[in-house]
C-alpha cells in the first residue's frame, strides 16, 4: 500500500514504529505520521507540526530513536552537538549537551541513552541531568554503531575493530 500527503518529503530517511503501532517517517520535510485515527475509514499520514519541527532539532534525520516511555531522541543538527528529546505532543524539549558531535544514539534494556560519537561513547542515565563519559575499555574515536546483546553487553563499532563493554 502507498500512503502521500502534500508537501511531503519524497524521500524517507528513517522510520520508526510507535507504542501504538503508528509509523513515524523522518525525511527533508521533518516529520510525518501514519496512524488511523478512532472513527476513520483508513490511516493518515500527516505531517507532524509543533514546537520540535524546526531545522535545529527535526529537519532531514539520519538518527532517531523511540525510548520505551515513547519519547523521541534525536541529534541537535546545528550549533552546539546536544542530544535532544522531544515528546509525542512536540511541546516540550530538553537538550542535553554533547562534547563531540553525535554519530548513533541507543537506549540499553536499563533506559540508560547511548550516544556514539566522533570521540568515543558516552552516556545518560535515565535520572542525570548530563551526559557524562562511557569508562573504558572504549577508545576516544569515531562510533560507528551500538548494540545490545542478550546478556546485557554492549558491543560497540569504530575505526579500529569492534568492542564489548560488559554490564555492570
């Protein structure tokens, strides 16, 4: 099935499943979401407008991310690198700063936020107010991925080979 709407980007560069089983499409054009409403006859996509939806924190997205609470993480796109949050309604938005700009961004089973970046891994744990330094054994480069594996461990992409940090 093919879902348009007018003024909408033609290409998608990320797309992401809500707690309520809606799609949610990141492209040029910002946000987008395709859900069927109580009473309709069939989903809508709609563009998503609010507070969030500027170039600053929702333009063209190449990294977003749904936590389980249903809120969602991106990267602060100019000035300062911050990793940025932003609700369903699109009202509200908390940036916490970065020291490197962002290249991935994960949430682990525990809710802590992962954020890879262009000078190693770091971190924000679901009750700071900061993001603070992953310890080692993580070297201080480029972060090309993160994932999580059953036992908790995260295993972690750079320039020079891949890494487990084990769960504490």
């Amino acid at each position: 099935k093919s879902y348009t709407m007018e003024n909408a980007s033609a290409f998608s560069q990320q797309i992401l499943e809500d707690l309520e089983g809606g799609l949610w499409l990141f492209g040029y054009t910002g946000p987008a979401h395709l859900s069927q409403p109580k009473g309709s006859p069939g989903p809508r996509l709609a563009r998503v407008e609010g507070r969030c939806d500027d170039d600053s924190y929702f333009g063209f997205r190449d990294k977003v991310i749904l936590d389980h609470e249903g809120f969602f993480w991106t990267k602060n796109l100019r000035g300062e690198p911050a990793l940025v949050r932003c609700d369903r309604d699109w009202n509200r938005i908390a940036a916490y700063p970065s020291p490197a700009p962002i290249s991935q961004i994960f949430q682990d089973q525990k809710g802590t936020l992962w954020m890879g970046t262009t000078n190693g891994l770091f971190l924000l744990r679901p009750s700071a107010e900061r993001v603070e330094r992953a310890q080692a054994p993580i070297p201080h480069e480029m972060i090309s991925f993160i994932v999580e594996d059953q036992l908790g461990g995260l295993w972690v992409g750079t320039e020079k080979g891949v890494w487990r940090r084990s769960p504490k």
